[in-house]
C-alpha cells in the first residue's frame, strides 16, 4: 500500500529505523520498498522527499535512558561512551594482525612451492612429448614381416610396360 497521508506517515519510521525494526539491513529495505513489498510513502521534507515505512505491528519504539537532571552530559570520549581509546583498538588488533602476517607467510611458501611444481611439471611434459615423438618415430619404421611382405610384391610384380617410343 501507499500511503499519502502526511499525518499518517510522520509516525511512520524512516528507512534507518525501519530496518532496525524489521532486523533487516537498509539496503534489503529499499529493495523491498522497490518490490512493494512494504507499506510506505514519500514524506515531503526541505531536501525532498524521504522514504516512511509503517512499523511492524510488533514495534516498540526505543525509549532513551533519561540522564538524572543534576548529572552532567558524559563527552563522547570519556570512558564508558561509544569510542575506544587508540591503544584499545591496537591491542585488539595485534592478534588479527599477528595471523594475518602469519598467512601471508604461509602463501608465500605455498606460491614457491607451486612454482616448482610448475617446473617439475613442464619437466615432465617435455619427457613425455619427446617420448611420444620416439614413439611415432618407431611406428613409420615397419617390422621386418612388412618388409619381406613388400619385398615378395615387388619380385611377383609384373614388368612395367614400355611406351611406344621407348620401343
């Protein structure tokens, strides 16, 4: 359905909140909204118009935690907040990057030893091609049965005619 009532869909959520609520990710909601496989509409806003999808019946829109009035704001950087301190983030990493080292390593010696599979390979097929050309080489020659058989057809061939002004 499409809904063009503007009161409706301010309550409605946008794309963002929608996928939150459906626990789908925003792009797997455009695409639904493309395949109206959604109810939405387009609410006009002051950089055009945006996207409102009706809740899921089971929605409950999330109520932020209420700070206590005499408590100061927390900055973004103190600790317990969203941001990980730098020092964090490479002890975190240092693992990741330790097997990452650990497999570059391990393609290298794989790659060398692919090499000089590749080597002994072409090795290998050279062999065989030159044993394939021996090989023909010894079946043009014929066995000493064709030769006496070509022989006797020779000796049992009658005399070749000569040519009228050969006579």
């Amino acid at each position: 359905m499409y809904e063009t009532d503007l009161s409706v869909l301010a309550g409605w959520l946008t794309v963002e909140q929608a996928a939150a609520a459906y626990n789908l990710s925003a792009r797997t909601v455009r695409r639904r909204l493309a395949g109206r496989e959604l109810d939405a509409g387009h609410l006009p806003t002051a950089h055009g118009r945006e996207w409102r999808i009706r809740p899921p019946a089971t929605y409950a829109p999330p109520t932020g935690t209420a700070a206590a009035p005499d408590a100061p704001s927390a900055p973004h950087s103190a600790p317990g907040s969203a941001m990980i301190a730098i020092a964090d983030v490479d002890r975190l990493l240092a693992p990741i990057l330790s097997e990452r080292d650990r497999l570059l390593q391990q393609v290298d010696t794989l790659q060398a030893a692919r090499l000089t599979d590749a080597l002994a390979l072409g090795q290998v097929q050279g062999q065989l091609a030159a044993l394939q050309a021996e090989l023909e080489r010894a079946r043009s020659v014929p066995s000493p049965a064709e030769l006496q058989q070509l022989a006797t057809k020779k000796e049992n061939a009658p005399a070749p005619r000569r040519r009228w002004w050969q006579r």
